[in-house]
C-alpha cells in the first residue's frame, strides 16, 4: 500500500504544466540561439583513436551498444587525459582486436599515446569504464568493462598500471556494461559496483530481420537472458569479496546498461539507481546500513507514467530545480521518449512531458548524456549522444545507417529545455555516438565534450559558447588527496543554492571529471560552499573567489 505522502506527490505531478507548451501541438521549434557552441578537434589535439564496432558485421547484439572512454588524470599533472575502450571482434577470445589506448595530455593541450608504457591496452571486446582510487595510495585507478573477463588496472604512481584483477578478485566473467567505484559502508575505500546486461554466449544469437525483410539486430528481450549485477566490497588490503547475495543486490535481475550512485532518499546512505534495456529499472535504496531493497516500482521510477518498461541506457543523477536532491534523467530507444523522473523526497514521477524534453527525443536513440552549465547562466543545460541500435528508414547518413545527430539543450533555469538547433557544433558529422564524457579538458572554466561514435573516430568538443556569467570550480578531494567519489557539495550565491556530487560515473559507458563545476550567472563568488562527504562529515570552506578551481581537502574545513 502506499503512503499518502506518496499518493499526494503522484497527485501533484498531474497538475505540473508543461514548458510554455513545449511539447504541446502547434508548439515552437528549437530555439533560435547560437548556432556555435562547441568546436570539434579531437584530430589535432593528436587523439587519433578509431573505434571498431565490428571487424565483420554479424549482427550479434554487443556490437549494438559498444564504445566507451573518458576523462582521467592518471599522473596528476593537474591536466585529464583520455581513455578510450574499444570492440573489434565479439568472438570469444578473439585475438584480433586492437587496444584500448591511453592519451596522455601535454602541457600544449596536445595528446600522446602512452597505451604501451602505461601497460593498460586491453584487447577484450570492451564497454565501459570506471576510475577512482580504490588502494588509497593518492592516484587514480581504472577498471574496464568488457563482454568476457573485465580488468582491474592499478596505477602505480610511475606514470604505469599492472593488471591486478587476479589479486583483486574483481574479473567478472560475465557480460559488463558499466561500472562506479563508490564507497557504499563509509568505510572510507572506494567498494565496486558493476552492472551486466546479458547472460550471452554466441550461440544464442538467432537471426532477426526489419519488418521489410532486411537483416537487423535483436532486441535483447529476444535473448530472455537477463542476469544479476554486482558488488564487491572493498577489504582495505588490495581485494575485494562479492557481496551481492548477502546485501540483497543478487535479489534481482535484469539487462543493465547504466548507473549513479547518490543518496536518492535524502537517509545519510549512499543508493544506486540501474537503467535496464526493455525492462524495469532498479533503484537500490539502502534502507538499513549494508542492506539493500529495490524500490524503483513503488518509487515511481521503475516505468514510465504509462506503466511500461522502456528501453534504459544511459543515467544522470541531477539536481535540476536547486532544492537538495536527486533527479533522474535517463536516455531510451527511438519511439520512446527519453525520462525525467522528479524526486518529491519520498518518491519520483515522470514529468518528462513538462521539461520540453520529450518530442525532440522520439525520433532518436540516446546514449550518454550529461548536465551541466555549458554557458555559465548559472542554470544547467543538458548534452545527449544519439546513435540507432535498428535500421530505421531514412537513414540520416549514407555512409553510416546507424548515424544520428547528437542534441543540446538550454536550460531555462525552471526546469525546463529548449533544444539548441544543429546540436550546438555545427559541421560535425553525424554518427552512432555511445559514451559521452564531460569535463574541463583545457582547465579554461567551461565543460567540454568527449565522445566515442562506433565504427569512428573519436570526437572532442572544446566548449567556446561566449559565456553569460561566472563559474567555479572545485577539486573535492579526500585525506589521499584523490577525488573524494560520492561527496555532495552545496554552492551558494545570492540567494541561491546549487548542489552537485563529485562524482565519474554518470552517462554511458563512461568516465567524467570529477570536479564539481558551477555555473553562477552574475554572482562574482560563492557566499559559501559546503561539503558533505560519503561518511557524512559536513565542512564549510567558506567564501570562495568565482573564476577559478579550489581544491577542498577533507580537514580544511570547518
């Protein structure tokens, strides 16, 4: 039964109206704004990575939903580098793929290959990507996501990883798509988890075809092979012990493709939230310390507002209204919608239809995606990475029947969009595009774009929209003095306050700065700034000057 609070929030939401009849017939278009607001130049920055989908297209489902990367600092230069995780073959122990490969960042803001002397260039057939320093030895690690045995790569503060998977005890053999580090016991050690999205094997591959007859990739309800996700608790000595049965996590299952971590109902302990592909979502609330329970159906967040399943790949956890806590944003399959879920506090509902969010995303499948304040107007914008998983006439590309534009948004500051025509980087072809990373590639203040389009080359969009305001940025960073993963920080200016969680692990298949950036519109600083970290431990650091990043130190508060 639920909870009059509950029934109260769902009642509510009908009566919320719609972004000046965003989604409404007769309603505008895209706003006419600045056609420029990203600038491509992943060739000439020397990132010349080319992923492959397929060596030879079998039509086998993981070539739908490959190609992962993002943003680290591997060597803490203060500059982030770039990973990027690539497919090739999905044949089981395929030997032919090539490797995932590391750039390293010059202090000229080119790139280096440095994949051979970091020692991290799998070959797997591979998805996404996690980072975060799970040893506590004060650099970053990385943990990839592949469709065999994933890898556990850590950084031995020599500018080279070594393959500790083994000795970790984190090779998950079965199909992974996504993975965070995040410290679920306050314990103080980044614990693990990773989300799988089929119990595959090639000879289950059956063929499907278009309703005109051509040959076509399968949903994945086809395979009825849906299977559990993953948590290994960090031991604090180099390994980790899978826990998913006694914590309740192994209770469900489904065909994950994204995740975030956050506190989704406000108790002091850390959630997460599972985006599933034709089925409902899962969101892992941890009611009692170590102990979790999915309550997505009865927090309104497991389907739709029509009661149906939809087709879940990427997850955003965002404050979109400034009032505490966590919304969710997630992408879908064309002829769905992509979701907004509020959070009321003791619930969520889809308000996709009053965000102006909901017609422009019909006709496209998104993947990654991403909120933030692309112009510094102090209200955040949102970025989505389209690519078709069927072939769905007109092909929008001739070279690439899967290509679809990628979108941009502007954000009204009411929770509310409009789309940014030509996606804001005009010129840039279009392409499958699957993992989208954010972060301040140029440490210039504003966020740019990293995205993996398969069967292509990488793309980076160097963010040069002619700003409306200020920004601050902040380096939260733990007694390691690596990025303290899941801490809230709470900006405030004028009479405004803006939370965000320093945070990689939002998107799709990928890794993000962990930085918090804040756009303040006119305020020339930050009155005040505050951090929760994962123990719960609140800091107040005080008045802090806009225009520039501040590193937040645990103990440097008050």
């Amino acid at each position: 039964m639920q909870s009059p609070r509950f029934l109260l929030a769902v009642l509510l939401s009908s009566f919320l109206g719609a972004c000046g009849g965003g989604d409404e017939p007769g309603a505008p278009g895209p706003a006419p704004i600045a056609p420029t607001w990203f600038a491509e130049g992943a060739a000439a920055a020397g990132l010349d990575f080319v992923h492959v989908r397929a060596h030879e297209q079998r039509f086998w489902i993981p070539e739908t939903v490959t190609g992962g990367g993002g943003f680290l600092d591997y060597d803490g230069d203060g500059r982030l580098d770039v990973y990027c995780v690539q497919g090739g073959d999905p044949v089981p122990g395929s030997e032919t793929n090539e490797p995932n490969r590391l750039f390293h960042q010059e202090t000229d803001g080119t790139f280096t290959d440095v994949t051979e002397s970091a020692g991290v260039g799998d070959r797997r057939y591979g998805f996404g990507c996690a980072t975060g320093d799970y040893d506590g030895d004060g650099d970053t690690d990385l943990y990839v996501c592949n469709l065999e045995e994933n890898v556990l790569y850590r950084n031995e503060g020599d500018g080279a990883f070594a393959d500790v998977t083994a000795i970790a005890g984190v090779g998950e053999k079965r199909w992974s798509s996504a993975a965070s580090f995040f410290d679920y016991d306050g314990d103080g050690d980044l614990d693990l988890f990773v989300v799988q999205y089929l119990n595959w094997k090639p000879e289950h591959e059956i063929p499907c075809q278009t309703s005109y007859g051509e040959r076509d990739y399968c949903n994945p309800i086809n395979y009825n092979a849906p299977t559990r996700d993953t948590l290994y608790r960090n031991e604090g000595d180099g390994t980790f012990t899978d826990v998913s049965i006694a914590v309740g996590i192994g209770a469900g299952t489904g065909t994950g493709l994204g995740l975030s971590c956050a506190d989704f109902d406000g108790d002091g302990r850390v959630d997460v939230y599972v985006t599933n592909d034709g089925m409902p979502n899962h969101l892992w609330l941890q009611l009692e310390p170590g102990r979790f329970t999915d309550r997505a159906l009865l927090a309104g967040c497991a389907v739709n507002s029509s009661g149906a399943p939809e087709a879940g790949m990427g997850v955003h956890a965002v404050d979109v209204e400034s009032d505490g806590d966590w919304d969710l944003f997630m992408t879908h399959v064309r002829e769905q919608t992509n979701t907004f879920y509020e959070n009321l506090g003791s619930a969520f509902t889809d308000r996709t239809s009053s965000t102006g969010l909901s017609a422009a995303s019909i006709p496209f499948t998104g993947f990654g995606l991403g909120f933030h304040d692309f112009d510094h107007d102090g209200f955040v914008d949102l970025f989505v990475a389209n690519g078709r998983v069927g072939l769905w006439p007109p092909a929008l590309s001739k070279s690439d029947p899967y290509a679809e534009p990628n979108q941009l948004f502007l954000g009204r500051g009411d929770g509310c969009f409009e789309e940014v025509v030509g996606g804001g980087a005009p010129g840039v072809p279009l392409g499958t595009s699957r993992a989208a990373a954010f972060g301040d590639i140029d440490d210039d203040g504003d966020i740019d774009v990293l995205y993996i389009d398969a069967q292509a080359p990488v793309r980076l969009l160097r963010n040069e929209l002619p700003k409306q305001g200020s920004w601050i940025g902040l380096s939260v960073l733990g007694e390691s003095g690596t990025p303290a993963l899941g801490a809230v920080v709470r900006v405030r200016s004028g009479e405004r306050d803006r939370y965000r969680i320093a945070h990689t692990s939002y998107s799709y298949c990928a890794a993000n700065d962990p930085r918090v950036h804040v756009g303040l519109g006119d305020a020339q600083r930050a009155e005040e700034v505050e951090v929760r970290w994962p123990d719960g431990l609140v800091e107040r650091f005080g008045s802090l000057e806009a225009g520039r990043y501040h590193k937040l130190r645990r103990g440097g508060g008050r």
